[in-house]
C-alpha cells in the first residue's frame, strides 16, 4: 500500500521523466548499493523531486544531448555557477532522462562535502562522488561517466559581474581523459549564472567550506536553463596515456576543453531571447 | 611441500584456517599454536595436526618454538594470527604480542632451516579513512598515522609496516593480507560489540558505506595466501558492502541518530557501566566517511574473490 502510493507520487511528480531505473547501469554490491554509496530507489526518488523543478521552475531546454556516449567511460565539463548547486541538479538530471538505457552521471565534488551532514550521505545515495584521485581513477576504469565542473567552488561564487566568464580552470579532467583515454564532452549552462547573484561571502570555515555565500534572493530567480552538449572532445585519440604526465600537453588539453565550453556559452547566449524566457 | 605454523590457532579464525588446510590432500602437517593448555583447546582430531602452547610475547617462547617442534615438522610457512581482539587490551603487554613478537618471530623464521613463507593477518582498520581521501581503499591508501589514535589501531599500523620493511630484504617471501572487518564474535569486531545494544546510536547526517567479511572467506584468503608465492600487501574485501544503518537494521538493532559530539560521551559511559568492548574513539572515523576494500590485486594475484556473505538472520538470532 505505502509502496504503491509512494510509486503513484513519484510518476505524478516525474511525469514524462518517469522511466524505467532498472536498466541504469549499477555495481551492486549484493545489497542494493554500489561501493561508493548510490543506490537505484534513491536516483529514481531524486529525479522525481528534481523533475518539478527541471520542468515547471527551470524549463530546462536541451540541445545536442545525443552527444553523450551511451557507454564507456566519458567526462561531461561544463561551466559551474549560482550560489547553490541546482546546475549540477539540473545537468544530472538532463543526462539521466536524455540518455538510452539511462546513465548515472558521478558528479565529482569539492573534497569538503562528504564531511557536511545529511548532505554528503544524500549526495553520495545520488551517484556524487568526491573529487580525490583515487576516487575518480576507479570510476573511470569502471567506465562510468564524470560530471566535472572545472571551475570548482570559485565558480559556484563567482562575482555576477563575471557571469559567462569561466574562472580559473583546473586541469585534473584533461589528465584524466587522457590517462583513461576518455572523450570529453563539453557542456554551456545558460541561465544559472544569473539565478542568485551573490552580494558577499563570509570567510567562515564550517565543515571544510571555504565560504559562506550571502545571495541577493532567499530562492534561486525562475530563470529558463538552456544545456547546450558539444561534440566530444577526442582527446583519447590525439593523445596516449602516457603523454598525462606531460604538464604541457595537459594543459593543451584543459585549454581546449575550456574553449570549447566558452565557445558553446557564447553561441548560447547569442540564441537566447532573454533570461526568463 | 605443505607444512605449516599457524600463530592465534584457538581463535575462531585460527580454527577454520586449521579446518581449510586440513580439508587439503596436499597438507602434510600444522603446527597449531595458542596461549591456552592443550586440556582447553577444542581443535579437530587429525594425525597431521599438532597443538602446542606458546606464548609469543615473550623471545624465548618464539625460539622454542622455532628451533624445537617447528623444525622437528620441517615447517615450511606460518601464518601468523595472534594479536590481542579487545580494545581494552591496552599497555606494554599488549604491545608485546602486537608489535614486539614480529620483531622477534621474522628474524628468526628467516634463519629457520626449513622456513620460506609468511603469511600476515592485517586489518583494514590501518587505513586512514577520511573525508578527503578515497572511499575505495587500495593497498597504497594513506596508514592511519593519526597523532592521537588509539593504541588498538597504532599497535595495527605498526606492526603491518613492521612485516612490510622485511619484504625483498628477507630470505622469506612474505604477504601482509589486510582484511575487511569481520563481523562475528570473538573476533576483535568492533562493529560486534557495537551491535550487542538494542539501540545503536549513530551520528546524525552521516551513513557510510562498510565492508564486512566472514570467518570464511578470510580463512580461505589465508589458505590461498599460504600456498603462493606472491609477495607484497593484499586487501582481501568482503561481499557485504552496506551502509551502517543497514547493518544495524539488518542486525535487528534501532538506530538512533545523535549529534556526533555526544557519540563519544555516550559510548565511553556505556563502556564504563557494561563493560563493553566498543570505543567510539576507534571508529570515529568510519562512522562519518566510507571506506571500501579494493580487493583486485588479491583477485589477480591470489585469486580470491569473497564468495561468503554474512547470514544477517543468524547474526541478529545470536545478538542479544
């Protein structure tokens, strides 16, 4: 009776994003869980929570999805932005209802959040992982796919003068797609860098965040997201996995990559009629 | 040539690593040693088997040992088991028999007549687990040199990187085997212990992800380990992968989240007035970030994968 009402809740919820989880591809260790924490009824409890907000609040559009590869091991990079999170929500759950039989993306996370409560155990439930090396290697030999935000936390707050600005651009996901021979996907967010702007942040260190962001709303703004995939990056093609050692190639790589996402920001921005629409 | 020591025999894990070699054709002798008289030791009755008392913090016992029934028995491997389970086991006495005794039992296997293997019990519990590290803890994941643990977990890390210094200096071909923590009793489980109240606290906002072995796997690791050859340091996981609120839940246990400051006041108090086992200053760590064996070099090397997985039922039936 619980089970079947709470089965009713979450089509009514999901509406067209409903779908059948069991085909997501999973490492289950015998108990419903995978070695890093995911577990299929929380992913399908998430997307049914984050659909309301992809469809009513977001109206999320999606262009070039078919760019993602259906299997192997693959880096989605995109720009990072708005205060809170609800881009990471929003990529997530465009790769999860865009891709055939679904994908569970790992969106890689600052180190500190696994040490916030509650939040790092429901994340980790979700597929995220954090960001250590040996966490990420694992994943990719499992051939799974990475949600990066090259930015990191300093584009998550960074200055609404700065919007559609990518900050300074870490290069571990270059190295990565070359050590793995994994193609990257870059990925434009528009809409995001304008939901909260940030008016300050406090410099308080609460378990492990660098910061506490003061935004100008209580909520994120009903801005429209537009996701715009670009072709994959073939970096495990014109380079070997033993040129990641080499810091030059590396951050030929990461530069390529990052243009690619720039390139797509700016084509995003140039289609789009405004920021509510 | 099978012939084998087995240190810590009269523990749970000692008797069914005995049971494994001896189900073996090809195991010609065991030389079981414990601390307790041979009139309270319940070992199987077999003509290849052998018991004898030892007690191995002390160098004159591992000599006797060694020169006397262990090369009468043209002894070829040991697998060396004995270190004291509680956590109270606390002090130089407990060191000598964590530490000390491999300090004195190597040097002396390597200048054995007939010794060539040895094989080392350890435990996952030498890893650091932490937020910022893996959650899947390989061979080479950082050893919990933590400047205030517990003498439990330092006498753990000591004595595993003392057998690891000896590997390619000794004549002996030495194997260090981490094990997933076993969750059953008379094991030295902290988890077990922790599983004896009906309600579990936990801290709130936090369930990580534990790897949880049987007797079973670990003694057929430990058989594997003894007929390889292959050096170096293994992790032999486990086939229960499962957060702690399913563990308690399985075990028939409520949990009960409380905020992590008051775990420890509450569980040193129950230490003090049940005079349990648990200390929560042991798994502080593990109870707020996921650390999961990664057993690939002992599935290529060794070729052991987990195959037993925990009977949940009988765990809770035998709790209290």
């Amino acid at each position: 009776m619980l089970k079947s009402l709470r089965q009713q809740l979450r089509s009514t919820l999901a509406g067209p994003f409903d779908r059948d989880y069991s085909e997501l591809r999973f490492d289950d260790r015998g108990h419903g869980y995978d070695p890093f924490g995911a577990h299929r009824d929380w992913v399908e409890g998430a997307a049914a929570v984050i659909a309301p907000l992809y469809r009513w609040y977001f109206r999320v559009r999606s262009y070039g999805s078919e760019q993602i590869p259906a299997s192997g091991p693959v880096i989605v990079a995109s720009n990072h932005s708005g205060t809170l999170p609800f881009d990471g929500a929003m990529l997530y759950m465009d790769i999860v209802h865009h891709t055939n039989p679904p994908r569970l993306p790992r969106p890689i996370v600052d180190l500190f959040v696994p040490s916030l409560p509650v939040v790092g155990t429901t994340f980790s439930r979700l597929g995220v992982v954090a960001g250590s090396r040996g966490n990420v290697h694992r994943l990719l030999n499992r051939g799974e796919l990475l949600l990066i935000f090259p930015e990191g936390t300093p584009g998550i707050g960074k200055p609404f003068s700065e919007r559609y600005h990518l900050q300074t651009w870490r290069e571990g996901h270059a190295e990565l797609a070359i050590r793995h021979q994994a193609p990257v996907v870059p990925v434009a967010m528009i809409g995001p860098e304008e939901q909260m702007p940030q008016i300050a942040q406090i410099p308080v260190s609460l378990f492990g965040a660098p910061y506490l962001p003061i935004p100008l709303t209580l909520l994120p703004l009903p801005v429209r997201y537009h996701i715009h995939y670009g072709a994959p990056i073939p970096l495990h093609r014109d380079y070997r996995p033993e040129q990641a050692d080499d810091p030059a190639i590396v951050h030929e790589a990461a530069q390529r990559i990052k243009d690619a996402v720039q390139c797509l920001l700016d084509h995003g921005l140039r289609q789009r009629e405004g920021v509510f629409t | 040539m099978n012939r084998h020591l087995i240190t810590g025999a009269t523990t749970p894990l000692g008797r069914a690593l005995i049971a494994e070699l001896l189900a073996a054709p090809d195991t010609e002798a065991i030389l079981a040693v414990g601390i307790e008289p041979p009139s309270r030791v319940d070992l199987p009755d077999d003509p290849r088997l052998t018991y004898t008392r030892a007690n191995l913090a002390r160098s004159r016992s591992i000599r006797k040992l060694l020169f006397g029934p262990a090369k009468d028995l043209k002894l070829t491997t040991i697998a060396h088991l004995a270190q004291h389970r509680s956590a109270a086991a606390q002090g130089r006495e407990a060191y000598a028999l964590n530490v000390e005794s491999i300090r004195d039992l190597m040097p002396m296997a390597e200048r054995h007549p007939t010794l060539r293997r040895f094989v080392y019990r350890s435990y996952a519990e030498v890893y650091a687990v932490r937020a910022d590290k893996p959650q899947i803890l390989a061979e080479d994941h950082p050893l919990n040199l933590a400047p205030r643990t517990p003498q439990w977990i330092r006498d753990r890390v000591e004595a595993d990187l003392t057998v690891c210094t000896r590997m390619g200096m000794s004549p002996l071909s030495i194997s260090v085997l981490r094990f997933a923590e076993c969750l059953a009793p008379d094991m030295g489980s902290q988890l077990h212990d922790y599983l004896q109240s009906r309600v579990c606290f936990r801290p709130l906002g936090f369930d990580p992800m534990l790897n949880l072995t049987t007797v079973a796997d670990m003694a057929r690791a430990l058989a594997l380990a003894l007929r390889s050859e292959a050096q170096g340091v293994f992790n032999i996981p486990a086939w229960d992968t499962l957060p702690l609120s399913r563990v308690i839940q399985l075990a028939g246990r409520r949990a009960v989240p409380v905020p992590g400051p008051l775990m420890t006041p509450l569980y040193a108090m129950r230490s003090r007035t049940l005079g349990t086992d648990f200390r929560y200053d042991l798994n502080a760590w593990r109870f707020h970030f996921s650390g999961v064996l990664d057993g690939s070099r002992a599935r290529h090397v060794l070729g052991f994968d987990p195959t037993h997985p925990i009977d949940w039922a009988t765990l809770a039936a035998l709790l209290p």
